[in-house]
C-alpha cells in the first residue's frame, strides 16, 4: 500500500508553475520534470491539479507539507469567521511557510495525527473538484496513466489515482468523511486548494460540497479569501 500522507504532501507540494493549458499538456511538462530531476517525481500529481490560470501556493508547500498547509489555512479562515471579521482577499501577512499551525484544542488535524484514511479523502476530494468542468474525459484519462507509467510513481499510487479518475466521484463518502465542522472546512479548503473555479461547474460544485458539509456562506467566503490571498501568479 502507498503513504497516502506522501501523496497528500505531493499534491500540495509539487505544483508546477506555469503549467496551465489542458490536462494533457500538464501531463506533457510535469513528466518531463519528473524525468529531468528524478527527486521532483512527486511532480506527477501536478497533472490533476495544474491550475488553468496560472496560480500557485506561495511560499514552499513541499517543505511545509501538504496536511499542514491545509489545516493552516483552515484554521486561520475559521478563526477569522470566528472573530467577526470581515473576508479579505489582500495579500497574506505571513508566506505559507510560516503561517502558525493550529492549536492543539482547536479540532484542526495536526499532520502527526492525521490518519491513512483521511489522507485519502482529502486525495479524493482534491481530485474531484479537479474532476468537476469534466474536462478529464477517458482519452485524457489514458493518457494521464500512460505518463503515470514512465513517472516513477508507485504502482499502487498510480492503481489508486486511476480508479479515482475512473470511477463516478463519490460526494456523500467525501462529506461523511468529515465528522466535525473543522474537518468540514479541511475537506472543503483542500478542493479549493486544487483548483480556481473558473467555469460555472466548477464554481458549483464548490457550492454543492459547502451546502453538503454544512459550512456557512460567511465561513466559506472567509476559506475563498484566505486561499486566494495564499496563491500567488506561477
């Protein structure tokens, strides 16, 4: 079996700037990454969640690590929501690296704590939103296994990240996965993490997913600008 913590951590912390354009030709770039520096391999991921207008986390995601930067940015959107205060979208005051980790009490994931199992929902929920346009159509989804293949990525890696693109996203595991509304906003910022909804499916899909996990608007609205401060141009 794979770390599916590993894999969380790659994709959050491999994302490859630039690599805009159609799935394909994230594929075409990150493979040669892959290649051309065998310890960017992880880069692989970057097929799924290459961000069509050309933004990135700021600051060193891979060091920071993926469940990290998540539960960071959740928290620090929750605690605002918390606090009354207003969304804001300007710059972030601190870059991602140094953003303070949750609390020990504050019901947010602590990346020592975090379990196999909600690593791989977080996986999943970052693939389906990067599913969501519908773009990653069976040609696509071939060829994103055919570069898998030549990448370096473990077998079991890439079996689990072609059942996922495969099968019919699975929205109701993905909610019932989160048992508490911490985990609730860590599902729902690491689908925005993986994307910038730019069509209409997109946006909705993220709309569904919050309505599905219960999240207020203003508690959404506060994660939308926490992660637009924290992405910066690739």
């Amino acid at each position: 079996m794979f770390d599916a913590k590993k894999l969380l951590d790659q994709f959050l912390g491999s994302q490859v700037p630039g690599a805009g354009g159609t799935v394909r030709g994230r594929a075409d770039q990150v493979t040669k990454l892959a290649k051309d520096n065998p310890l960017a391999t992880g880069a692989i991921t970057a097929v799924l969640l290459g961000t069509k207008s050309g933004r990135k986390l700021a600051g060193n995601a891979a060091v920071l690590g993926g469940l990290a930067a998540i539960a960071g940015l959740g928290y620090q959107a929750y605690k605002n929501y918390q606090a009354g205060q207003a969304p804001a979208a300007e710059p972030a005051s601190k870059p991602l690296a140094e953003l303070p980790p949750p609390p020990a009490n504050s019901g947010f994931t602590a990346p020592h704590a975090l379990s196999e199992d909600f690593a791989l929902v977080l996986v999943r929920a970052m693939i389906a939103a990067a599913r969501a346009d519908g773009h990653i159509d069976e040609a696509e989804r071939r060829h994103i296994m055919d570069k898998l293949s030549v990448s370096g990525l473990s077998a079991d890696a890439a079996a689990f990240l072609e059942a996922e693109l495969s099968n019919p996203i699975d929205l109701d595991a993905i909610v019932a996965a989160a048992k508490t509304e911490e985990e609730g906003v860590e599902l729902y910022t690491a689908s925005r993490l993986a994307i910038e909804p730019e069509s209409r499916a997109e946006r909705g899909y993220l709309d569904l997913l919050a309505g599905r996990l219960g999240l207020a608007d203003a508690l959404v609205d506060h994660i939308e600008a926490t992660v637009s401060a924290a992405k910066v141009p690739a």
